[in-house]
C-alpha cells in the first residue's frame, strides 16, 4: 500500500465523538516513549502528522487520522505514563478502555513494544486485556535498529517464551520496525491493505 494522503480529522476524549463513519480503522497503542509518534510518520511518510516530544506522555487524547480516504489510523494515550495523576491515570484508562469495548469501526489494534526491553508486565497485562475481549491485534517491536540482529532475535524469542508460558495459546501476530530506518512500513502497511480488502469483500 502506498499511502497517497493522510489527514487529522479530529481529538477527543469520548469515543461516542469519534467520526461517525463506517470505514475501517487500526489503533496503536503503547507505553509512554516507545516510538509511536515517529512510527506513525514513518508509515504515513509525513514528518509530523503526529507530534513527536521528548516529553513522555504528550497524547492525551484520541487522535483519528484519515488515510488514502479509506480507513483511519488512531493514536491512542500511552499508557503507564508516570507523570500524570493517579486521577488523569484512571481517566485515561477509561477512555482507553471504553474506546476497544464500544468502537465498532475497531478492526484492529497495534500494540507497540521496545525491542530492547524484556516483556513489561503493563504490556502483557494489556496484552491479555485485548485477548479477553476478543480484540485482534499484533505486536509491533519498535527501535530494532537499535540492536543487533542477533540480540533482537534474542529478545522476541524471550518475549515468545514469556507470552506462551502464561495463558497463550500462539503467539500473536507480530511486526519489527524502525522508524529512523523504514524497516517494517512496508510490511505493516501491506497487512492493513489486505484486511482493508477483505473489508470492502464482507
């Protein structure tokens, strides 16, 4: 897929005010400073359709993204994000929960992790959240060009081993990425495009 425009339509913090269409959209989602803002450029070859910041946290709310006018790509809070109130916490949390529970137009989700850490509990908890719910969703490893080939594999294979040694059955679908590099656009990109095809068939 080649993504020909890329447009920001609207923030929130409600899901009942998220556009009111019925074409497909992807949610990514992660820990505060995994890389989502430049994994979200790097895929839409915009340079700052979403805001990147060394500050931790910066989205707050729910960002929908209108891509080759055919499917929206949202940017979700990161969650865990030590900063914030343990009040704003549960809010977040809130608004994060009720947008995967009620968002219809949710055909998948993308949940990101840094490739150079082993498996954080508030990645595989969420993880199991999706899985409890029966949302679809992969794993985008982030900043693989931060490690050697060898030391990655490493790290999805313990990451592997972790997931399995609890209540997994497979391990989910998965992608590795660099935003600084490109690897992975094409991959994930080619993935959204053969579901957005199976969509317009159903």
């Amino acid at each position: 897929m080649q993504v020909k425009s890329a447009t920001f339509v609207v923030s929130n913090s409600e899901v009942a005010k998220c556009p009111n269409t019925m074409i497909p959209e992807y949610a990514f989602i992660g820990r505060s400073n995994v890389g989502k803002s430049s994994l979200i450029n790097m895929l839409t070859n915009r340079k700052s359709l979403a805001k990147t910041s060394g500050r931790p946290g910066k989205t707050q709310l729910i960002n929908h993204f209108l891509i080759n006018k055919n499917w929206h790509l949202v940017d979700l809070p990161g969650y865990g994000y030590a900063r914030v109130s343990k009040k704003d916490k549960k809010y977040f949390q809130k608004f994060i929960t009720d947008y995967f529970e009620h968002r219809q137009q949710l055909v998948s989700a993308f949940v990101l992790v840094d490739c150079r850490h082993e498996p954080q509990p508030i990645d595989t908890d969420f993880m199991e959240y999706l899985g409890e719910h029966q949302i679809p969703f992969s794993i985008i490893f982030t900043k693989a060009d931060k490690l050697k080939p060898n030391a990655l594999e490493r790290n999805i294979e313990f990451y592997k081993k972790t997931l399995l040694a609890s209540a997994w059955i497979e391990f989910p679908n998965y992608f590795i990425s660099s935003a600084s590099n490109k690897i992975g656009q094409e991959e994930i990109l080619a993935y959204i495009d053969e579901i957005n095809n199976n969509f317009e068939q159903d």
